[in-house]
C-alpha cells in the first residue's frame, strides 16, 4: 500500500513539474490598454488581434498566453498596470494607444514592446526614426502627414458650399488643431476647447452654429465616450461632420476618415512574431497606418442632404 502511495506521489510531483516547464516555454505576451478588456467597443479589435494570431499559427493557451490589462479609462493606472504585467515575466508587451506606450516604457527598457496606434512616435519620443527604432519600441504609429488636411478636403468634395469649419477638441496638447490650422486649405476654423462633461453639454447647448458650416471633431477618449452626443447634435442642427475614426460613424456621425485601428491590431501580430522568433525591436521598422473612409448614408438622409456619387464610390464603408 505505501509502495502504490509513493509511486502516485512520484507520478503527480512528475505531472506537476512536466506542466509547470511546459507552461515556462510557453510565451506570455502582454497587452496593455487604456479601455477595459471587456469594453464592447474593443471586441472587433481583440477579434482582429486574435484573428492576427490565428493567421500565424498561433492558438491561446497552447502555443502563446495572453495577459491582458486594462485601465478602465483611468490613465493613472496604466503605469501599474505595465509593472504587474513585467511580474509576470512576458516576453512582449501589446501597448495600445501613446498612453499606454508612455507607461510601457516608463517601465521597462528592456521587455519589448509593440505599439498599436503610438501617435506620432518620433515627435513624443518613442523612438528615434521611423526606419530604425533603436530602442525597445516597434510597431505601428497612428499618425501620417496630411490626413487633417484630407478631412477638410473630403468635407468640401461632399459639401462645396463650406466656408468655415467649427473644430471641437479636447486634445490638451492640440498638436492635431495646429494641424488643422496649417492643412486646412485656408479655411477660417472656430476652435472650441472642451475636457469636461460639464463644458460639453454647456457648450452644445448654447453653440450657435450659424457662424460655422461644418463640424470637426478631434478623436480622443473623452468625445468617444461623447460620441454619441456629438453626432445627435450636428445632426440635429444639420451641420455637415466628420470625424477621425469609425466610433462616431457608428453612433450617427456622418463620415469619418482616419486610422483603420482594426487592422493596426491584426497587423500588431506580425512584430510580436518576430520578435518572439528572435527580431530586435531596434531594428524592426516603425509602420505607418492603414486609413479608411466611412459615410453614414442614413445620417445624410436624415439631414436632408444628397451626397455626390464621387464621395459614396470613394467610401470604403457606406452605412445604410
């Protein structure tokens, strides 16, 4: 009987140090994220990051694990949140927007790290070039020259009649307004300022739109989480809009021209691979992102407004 015990003993202590080295070679890759792993609005990218994977021949659990962080909108946290998953020994970290990318490298030097979306990242540091990173920072930038210029010119493609353009921003760092300002085709822009809830609804209420023909709104987390808001009023007051990403063409905004961060994430895959497969992020070039180009049809026909066929047939998305 104590001859059966021991060899039971043995053959589990065997199992546990058999699963446990297993698990060590297997790689964990962290993603670290402003917005909540469970946001509904994440679920198309986390399924376009995972599809990335998938694509690469990798399957959760088996071949990769994935230790996901995110901070719930508050930014505060994303600093903690990067040091827990260094705790957890990953060998890449998925950061996900500048903030995040900011506090990845707050933390580290050495764990490599793939931005998703990572704004302009030679200007805020990230990195020293585009073609040569030198650093433990690749993957891929969410900003190119011209596309502020490229939202005014879609507006007047769409709306010839445009003269002045309201710009509602809440970047404090208004880097994307002076663009504006210097893409905008020597349009007369009214810039309104807005970081709070408070000075939103005040400012909605009270905006007297006949001294602007047409809205844009700079994209943020804050006129995400407005988004909805934003649309209901230009479309309440007729004002032609567009936007930066898809978000706001889906709550009833009525174009949007901007990164195509779903395919920022998938593409995300490709550098986590190679560096997995032994790449140094110094040398893995810095990608541009894809754009695309939405038209909610159903928005423009609530307005009242005909949209030429040139700006339907040049939509990569038309929401009917």
């Amino acid at each position: 009987m104590k001859t059966i015990f021991l060899l039971l003993l043995f053959a589990a202590l065997a199992h546990e140090r058999a699963t446990a080295a297993q698990s060590r070679q297997i790689p964990r890759v962290g993603v670290l994220m402003p917005s909540s792993v469970n946001d509904p609005g994440e679920k198309r990218e986390l399924e376009a990051f995972l599809g990335g994977f998938k694509e690469l021949g990798y399957a959760p659990g088996q071949n990769v694990i994935f230790e996901y962080r995110g901070a719930d909108q508050k930014v505060n946290l994303l600093s903690r949140l990067a040091e827990d998953l260094i705790r957890l020994n990953v060998s890449v970290i998925v950061a996900v927007g500048t903030t995040a990318v900011a506090a990845a490298i707050k933390a580290t030097q050495n764990i490599p790290i793939v931005m998703v979306s990572g704004g302009d990242p030679v200007s805020r540091g990230f990195i020293k070039s585009s073609s040569a990173p030198g650093g433990n920072v690749t993957g891929l930038s969410s900003s190119a020259d011209g596309d502020e210029g490229k939202r005014v010119e879609l507006l007047r493609e769409a709306f010839p009649w445009i003269e002045r353009v309201l710009l509602l921003n809440a970047d404090k760092r208004r880097s994307r307004v002076e663009n504006y300002l210097r893409q905008g085709q020597r349009l007369p822009f009214q810039t309104l300022d807005v970081f709070s809830t408070d000075e939103l609804n005040q400012i909605l209420s009270r905006l007297d739109v006949r001294r602007s023909d047409a809205l844009i709104t700079v994209r943020n987390a804050f006129t995400i989480r407005h988004g909805e808001q934003i649309a209901a009023f230009a479309l309440k007051k007729r004002v032609p809009s567009i936007y930066e990403s898809r978000e706001f063409v889906e709550k009833g905004g009525l174009m949007s021209y901007g990164v195509d961060y779903t395919a920022s994430w998938r593409r995300s895959a490709f550098y986590v691979d190679k560096i997995l497969k032994g790449a140094n992020p110094a040398v893995l070039p810095v990608e541009p992102p894809q754009f695309e180009f939405l038209v909610n049809l159903r928005t423009a026909n609530s307005m009242g407004y005909e949209l030429p066929p040139e700006i339907l047939l040049e939509a990569n998305e038309v929401v009917h």
